[in-house]
C-alpha cells in the first residue's frame, strides 16, 4: 500500500504543469515535480476531477501514457517511440493478453526510467 496522496499531488501537479508549459523540457518539469517525493512509496491511481473518489475515464494511473505524468515519461525517456498508437492498437484488438503485454512493456521500458530516476518504491 503506497501513499495515494503522493501520487496524486504529483499527477495534479502534471496536469498544471503541462497546462501552462512554456520552453521547459518534459526532464525539467518531472524534476520540479518529483524531486520533492523522491523515494517515496507514491501510488499514481487517476482520480476523476469532476467525480472525486472515482477513476478518471481517459486513463487508469497519472503514469498510463494518456496521463499527465505520462505524456512527460513518454517525452523525456522514450520519445522515439509512439506509446499511444501501441496502446491503441492493444485496445483496438480486445484482446486482455495483448492489452496485459503493452503495459508491461510500458512498465519495463519508460515508466521503469521515471521510477529508478525518483527511486520512487
């Protein structure tokens, strides 16, 4: 069990941060962001802003590719790589394995990065 807190003032933060963007890198954004909670125990489950208390619609965690946080995991540590297009296409096909296979290699590969950079439990 993680702090919930944590992860959600960190994807709320995100979601601000990407809002009113200027010049700043996706790198330098997640350092102002997560610098602060470094080597916490921080659970990133997306909360509705307009139905508090439930899962946002568009993504599960503020790390999914979709999510704020994500949209800068995805620019800072793998932005060769078109995320939403892979995960659109494991959702098109309906398919829980393939779907399960995306979000493990998304796992694997740029949320990994953004956790052993936070050092994030």
């Amino acid at each position: 069990m993680g702090n919930h807190e944590v992860g959600r003032a960190m994807g709320r933060m995100a979601e601000m941060a990407l809002k009113m963007r200027t010049n700043q890198t996706a790198l330098a954004l997640l350092d102002e962001i997560c610098e602060p909670y470094r080597g916490s125990d921080a659970e990133f489950e997306a909360e509705d802003p307009n139905n508090p208390g439930h899962t946002h619609p568009e993504y599960c965690r503020y790390t999914d590719p979709k999510g704020p946080l994500g949209v800068l995991i995805r620019e800072a540590f793998d932005p060769a790589v078109d995320w939403i297009a892979l995960q659109r296409e494991a959702e098109k096909t309906g398919d829980d394995d393939k779907i399960e296979e995306f979000y493990e290699s998304w796992g694997d590969g740029p949320e990994k990065q953004f956790d052993a950079r936070y050092e994030f439990c």
